[in-house]
C-alpha cells in the first residue's frame, strides 16, 4: 500500500476536526452579533423606563402638589 494511501484517513479526519472547528467558531461569532444586539435592545429599553419613570415621578409631583393646593382652599373655606 502506498504512503499516500495509509495517510488519506488521517487527511478526512483533519479535514472533518477542522470543519467541526470551523462550525464552531461561526456559531460563536453568530452569537457575539446577537448578543450585541441584546445589549443595545437592553439600552433601549433602559432609557426608555428611564423616561416614563421620571414622567411618572412629574405627573405624581404635579398630582400632589394640586391636591395639596385643593386641601388648603377647602380647609380656609371651612374656617
């Protein structure tokens, strides 16, 4: 049998480690890209309650303070 014969075997198996390798490595870039896009969906969605959560603080604030003005013309003109 020749040496060219004998080391075809070990040839397909690089070949088939490389290629499970390769498959791999693809797979870890494919999921570097999304998790890129998770962190900045994830930003988005931060500022995003960020925004309505100081709104709601000024809306609460606003409510308060006109309730409170409320209670005072109601307590003067009970008096």
């Amino acid at each position: 049998m020749s040496q060219r014969l004998i080391g075809w075997p070990a040839v397909r198996r690089r070949d088939r480690t490389r290629s499970r390798h390769t498959r791999h490595i693809d797979g870890i870039a494919g999921l570097v890209l999304r998790l890129g896009e998770i962190i900045t969906k994830a930003g988005t969605v931060q500022k995003s309650g960020e925004f309505i959560e100081s709104a709601a603080r000024a809306i609460k604030d606003d409510i308060d303070a006109r309730a409170a003005h409320v209670l005072r013309l109601l307590q003067r003109d009970a008096a």
